[in-house]
C-alpha cells in the first residue's frame, strides 16, 4: 500500500468529524484520541492508516473533486470484500461502509489493518532463500484460484458485473479508450486492435475477478511466505477468470529493471526459486480443476493491451496535467512497451 507519512494539503479530512463519527458506530476497540496518517504511493483512492486506544485500522476514501459516476466506487471494494469473508480468500476484515457524506466529505470505508509484508518487486529481493520465493509464488497462485472458485451468486454477488462477454466488452471498452487518449502513432495498438476480436477464444466463464492482481496488491505474513490479505479491489468486477489470470502472469514477460513494469523477464528464475509461467500456470490449473488453457497467449495479449490503453490514458492526462500520480508520464510510456511485447507474443503465437 505504500509508505506512511503526513496527511497531504490535497486529502485532508476533518479528524475531530471522523472520530466523533466513529466513537458512535459502536466499534469495540475505537478510543480518542485519534491519529492519521496517509498511505503515500498511486492510490486512486486515497487511503490511511487511523490508530485509536491501542487498535489499528484503515481508512479508504474518494478522492476530492467531481468525479465520472462510474470511477472511485470504494462502495464497490467494501461489497466484494465483505463478500468475500464468508469464503477462504483472505481479506481484511471490514468495519463500516459510511456513505454520508457530510463526515468527511466524501464515502469511505473502514477496515481492519492487517500487519505484514507488501513486497515490491516480483523478484523478491528481500527473500531468504530460493525456497522461500516459490512458496511465495504459490501462495500467490493458490489465492488467486481460490478466488475464481468462489460461486459468486451464492455470496450475493450475482449483480456485481455482466455474466457474459467480459473480454468483447473489455477489447471494445479498451480500444475506444486508446484512441481518445492517443497522443502518437503507435502501430503495434492498431494491430492488437486489429488482431484481438479476430483471434478470441469462443469458450466463455465467469468469475469474480480482482482486475489487478498482482504481489504488489497483497499483503504476505510477516515471517512466512504466505499470503494472508489481498487489497486493491476498486477494479473487481464479474470477468474472465482467465484474463485476470493472465494480467498477474504479464510480470513473466515484462523486463526486470525497467522503470515502473515491474517485470521478471530475462533474470534466472530456476536460480531464484521462482516458477517459470508454464508452471504458475499449471499450478492454477490443478487448483481449479482445469486441464489446460488452450489458447493461453491470446489472453496475455489481451491484458498486455488492457493494461497499455489503460496507460495511454494515464499519459494523455498527465499531459494535459490533470493525472493523480507524479509518476503518471512513466506509466504512460509503458503503453507502448507493453503494446510492442503483446504483438511480438501474437505475432509468434
């Protein structure tokens, strides 16, 4: 989630009108006085740690401003988690849902703070030893099927996306999002553009997908290489078990060492006890009763092209410099790095 520091002048919030609040929403353990940090790092929503009598939790908000009706829903990442606890995929625990605005201005929620690691680098430079590193990379995977198994309707989110053809939509949703962000001629979007709808699989499932998985978005035991909570879920929605699978294996093709891509493509992985991707994948396999994935590339493809136009659009904002991070023209140049990987993988396929 980022390091802690000082609340920024952009997301102060009235601590006195929240603690007020929530001495009076009957949490067991919330004693004033009451202190606030922030999460600092990319998150579109912004986020803070609160410490009360002794008890951590975390708070997440809309950001300030007018926003388009269907950006920021921290409603939607409170319902998927509260879902989700009545299942085996770890979460936080969630406190309260507070849509008055009038508290803090804008709808929050809160939930437990999980203590452990957050791990930034898929390559795992903070690991003790190979072995360590493919537990970590299992436990990844193991979390990651356990969610695409959850029966979605009988925990009440039946409602929570459209049932049928997430990666239509999304190559449609994507392709008019690149072209009213395109800032340059980018040959290999226009032919991923081209060759997505016509190479796509006819085979159709549904599952819970987070959108954005990956180590970086979860939170790891503090000594053992396991993961015990998964955050980040503003992008969860009814999709394609198998395109959100792809998204959190994209990493097996990116290069290390290239700014913001966070990628393991060219280290040793048998040296580092880090699975190769034809492992990964057939480890998610056998936890989800699969036999294989036929048509595998033609989904990294496809969430190499997600993630590059939602990139570009990263990159257009912040050259008309109303883009929420400051790293936003770094992330807009991925787009077309990850665009000239895709077409290299569909291209061999």
């Amino acid at each position: 989630m980022g390091t802690l520091g000082p609340v920024s002048d952009a997301h102060r919030l009235d601590e006195g009108r929240l603690a007020e609040y929530l001495v009076g929403a009957g949490l067991d353990d919330f004693r004033q006085p009451m202190t606030v940090q922030q999460y600092q790092g990319g998150q579109s929503n912004p986020t803070y740690r609160l410490e009360a009598g002794g008890t951590r939790y975390v708070l997440r908000k809309k950001p300030p401003g007018k926003l388009l009706p269907s950006a920021h829903l921290v409603e939607r990442e409170y319902r998927v988690m509260k879902a989700l606890s009545q299942t085996d995929v770890p979460v936080p625990t969630m406190h309260l849902l507070c849509e008055e605005e009038e508290v803090i201005g804008t709808t929050f929620f809160l939930m437990e703070y999980v203590e452990g690691r957050v791990l930034p680098d898929p390559a795992i430079p903070e690991a003790s030893s190979p072995a360590e590193r493919r537990a970590t990379y299992e436990s990844l995977c193991d979390t990651l099927a356990k969610l695409h198994n959850v029966d979605f309707e009988a925990i009440g989110l039946g409602d929570f996306g459209k049932p049928a053809n997430y990666v239509q939509r999304q190559i449609d949703r994507w392709t008019k999002q690149f072209h009213a962000a395109k800032t340059e001629e980018m040959p290999s979007m226009d032919a991923l553009i081209e060759w997505l709808p016509a190479n796509m699989p006819e085979e159709d499932e549904t599952a819970i997908a987070h959108g954005d998985f990956r180590l970086e978005n979860t939170i790891l035991h503090p000594t053992e290489p396991r993961v015990i909570a998964v955050l980040d879920w503003e992008l969860a929605t009814l999709g394609h078990p198998l395109g959100d699978l792809a998204y959190n294996c994209m990493t097996f093709h990116l290069p290390h060492g290239a700014p913001s891509l966070k990628g393991i493509s060219g280290l040793d992985l048998r040296k580092l006890g880090i699975p190769s991707e034809e492992e990964y994948v057939a480890h998610y396999c056998r936890m989800t009763g699969r036999d294989g994935i036929p048509n595998w590339p033609f989904y990294i493809v496809f969430a190499m092209f997600r993630l590059a136009s939602i990139c570009q659009g990263v990159y257009a904002r912040a050259l008309q410099g109303n883009a929420s991070s400051e790293n936003a023209l770094v992330v807009g140049k991925k787009a077309a790095v990850l665009a000239d990987i895709a077409w290299d993988i569909a291209r061999k396929r």
